[in-house]
C-alpha cells in the first residue's frame, strides 16, 4: 500500500482504515451512499507536544488518505482536522455555533463528559453483535447515565525507556531510581500528578479506590517524601511535558525515563539498538499501576443520519478483528481493543511488554477522568512546593489528601 512506509507512526491507523474499510463496503449500501455524495469530516485531537517527525509523518498521511477516500468513493469528501488538545474546545464552540460540528471526533483519552454537556457530541447505541467487537470493560469505561458516549480505538500505558549502552539493566524499584541518580546517572520524571500517579500507585494509593475501600494517608505522605527524597539527587530531574524527557534521552542529558509508547518512533530513529523497554519500577507494595491511556471515537452532534451512518460505519470497520490487528501489529506500541484478537506477543516484545503493562494498569471511567483533570491544576501548585522545597510533605500531604477526597465524592 502506499501509505505502508508511514504505518509506524502515530497516524498510522488512518492510513490501515480506509482503503479496507471503502473496499470492504461494496454493497448495495455504500453504493447509494456513493451516489448520494457524502462528506464526512473527523476532528483529530493532537496534543499539544508533538515532535517533528510525526508532525510531517501526520500531514503526509493526511494527504494520502484523502486520496485514497475519493478513489474508492466516488462522490464522497472525508475531511480531516488536527486540532491542538488546548484549542480542542475552543473550535468545537466555534464550529457548534455555525452548525459545523465535526461527525467524528477522534480524542485523546477519555474525557468525554464536558463535550456532551456542552451538545457537542451525542450518545451511540451498539447492537449485542457490535458490542462483541469491544472488551466489555472497556466499554464500560465510556458510559454515563446508562449513555454510550464514546468507543474506544486503542489502548496504552506509560512504560519505562532507558539508554542500553549507557544502563545496561533498568531499575526495579523505586529504591534502585534513588541509588542511580545518587551514582551520578541522569533521570527524567515529570512533575505533573498525571505523570508521577505511578509513584502513589508504589506505595498502595489509589485516586479512585473501589467503594468500600479506605483512603490512605500513609501511602499519600510516602509518595510526597520519596518525590522530595528523589528531587534533592542532583541527577534526578523532574520536568514539565513529556517532550523533555523524550528529547533528554534523545541528548544523553537522561540515561533513563518515564515514557509513552507514542514516542518510540522518534526515540528508536534516534538511539537505535541502543533504546531499552521496561516496565515503572515497583515499590513497597508491589508492581506500578499507571492510570490507562487510550484514544477514543465519538460522534458529532449535528451530523445528518445520512453523515452518521458513514460515521458509524468507519468507527465498527475499524474495530473488527482484521484492522484491530493490523493495527497492533503495525504501529507496534498500542493493543487493540478486539477482546477475540490473539497478538503473536513472543514475536513482538515491545507489544508483549505494553500489554503486560496494560494489564496492570488502572482505568478511570468518564466521571473519574473528567475529574482526574479537574485535580490537575490545584495538585501541581502542591507538588510543586514539594519538589522546590517550599513546604515539606508533612505540610501538604493534608491539602492534597483534601482535594483527593473531593474528587472521590464527585464520583460516587
């Protein structure tokens, strides 16, 4: 296929859709919907940290794809829009006021609550067959009120990268992260609660325990201590945007990292055999935990029934066992959310190693994650003062303990 060079990227997905998907609907349905004439427009969430590669990689397939649309389409337009995470909601107002919403959205993560709220995404219904091409959990995930509002492409987690040549063997313990840096080996963290969650998760917390299940302050006031234990190293640095820690192990500044699969592309161009894979190092109470992370579908709320029925159409094409595993097998550093896909793992390690991370992963559902951000800005002004020293954890471990729990009873 011609766009077969790019399918290691990000995008790579849109490139495995629609050429299958147009020629795999050949029947007297998608044949009227040719002759009708159709434009189909997908919003594409970017955030707002994207390196170069996959910016030019995005805007190459973006041309091909449409392409490949209209030559197996006749009559039909699919237009498609990357949109900063920032700027996201901003043009959804915009573009809802003139009647302009896109027909797919296609997000990053799952925060789908403020988008219908605000009517700019609607509630999909799923026939018993159609649910069978999604893990229930998972579909679970993205309810509300008894509401479908969104389904899922694929999932990830954050791993751990590190420099081979430089760190022959990565740490397992958090213990081991402290003693690296004490040896003089650089190490990249973020600072951001969304980025160092794993870290709680090391010492028994969790942000959204099940019902029954009491909070800890002990696991609160421990992970506050070893953030400020961890900060006084020289050598272990906490930044601000995972673009740092990504471009830190590209110069040598980090030997070893907290990551996303997303950035193996440009991370393997760079460093070659010399990138490492691993699992977040553990802690006192056992494996990390990091919070689940995926890309999501969901639909317009001013599409004709006309739009929607193409809409619906690429979104379950997509997600039947064929793309879901070409898609895997493809990009390389996402799984597939088709519960009746068996990947050859032992062939792919990196696959086989973020699927054993997602399993061990913690899922927010669409109320935990809407307030998962909401935490965000109020828990950063408290780590921070951790981390510079402003105030010690003994002092903050209450505020945050305070904000915690007020998002726990948002979702109850």
């Amino acid at each position: 296929m011609i766009l077969a060079r790019f399918l290691c990227f990000r995008w790579g997905w849109i490139a495995l859709l629609l050429p299958a998907l147009l020629a795999g609907c050949g029947g007297s349905g998608s044949n009227e919907m040719a002759s009708m004439g159709s434009t189909i427009s997908v919003m594409v969430e970017r955030e707002n940290v994207l390196d170069r590669l996959n910016r030019i990689a995005s805007q190459q397939m973006l041309k091909e794809q449409k392409r490949e649309f209209e030559r197996y389409h006749p009559g039909g337009q699919l237009e498609l829009e990357m949109v900063n995470s920032d700027v996201l909601e901003q043009t959804l107002q915009t573009r809802a006021s003139r009647g302009l919403l896109p027909d797919l959205l296609l997000l990053v993560g799952n925060d789908l609550l403020p988008l219908k709220k605000k009517g700019y995404i609607s509630s999909v219904k799923l026939s018993a067959q159609e649910q069978q091409s999604f893990r229930p959990v998972e579909l679970s995930q993205l309810r509300s009120n008894g509401e479908q509002l969104g389904l899922p492409l694929y999932l990830y987690t954050r791993l751990a990268c590190y420099n081979k040549k430089r760190l022959p063997q990565p740490p397992q313990s958090l213990s081991e992260i402290i003693k690296l840096g004490q040896q003089g080996h650089g190490i990249g963290l973020e600072s951001s609660l969304r980025g160092i969650e794993w870290v709680y998760s090391d010492f028994g917390g969790n942000l959204f325990p099940p019902r029954g299940e009491d909070f800890d302050p002990g696991a609160l006031l421990n992970f506050l201590s070893w953030l400020r234990l961890a900060n006084l190293q020289p050598n272990i640095t906490f930044v601000t945007s995972g673009a740092e820690l990504s471009q830190g192990l590209i110069d040598g500044h980090f030997v070893w990292v907290s990551c996303s699969p997303r950035w193996l592309p440009s991370l393997r161009k760079a460093l070659g055999s010399r990138l490492g894979l691993s699992l977040l190092p553990g802690g006192p109470s056992g494996p990390a935990h990091p919070i689940m992370l995926q890309r999501t579908w969901a639909f317009g709320a001013q599409s004709s029934g006309h739009q929607r029925q193409l809409a619906r159409q690429l979104v379950m094409f997509n997600s039947n066992v064929v793309q879901q595993r070409n898609l895997a097998l493809k990009l390389g550093n996402v799984v597939p959310v088709n519960p009746a896909i068996e990947l050859p793992l032992k062939v792919y390690p990196t696959l086989g190693l973020i699927d054993q991370a997602v399993r061990s992963s913690r899922r927010l559902n669409i109320r935990q994650e809407n307030q998962f951000r909401a935490l965000g800005p109020p828990s950063q002004v408290l780590i921070d003062q951790v981390l510079s020293g402003a105030r010690p954890p003994q002092q903050i471990a209450p505020l945050l303990e305070a904000l915690i729990k007020k998002a726990q009873l948002e979702v109850q």
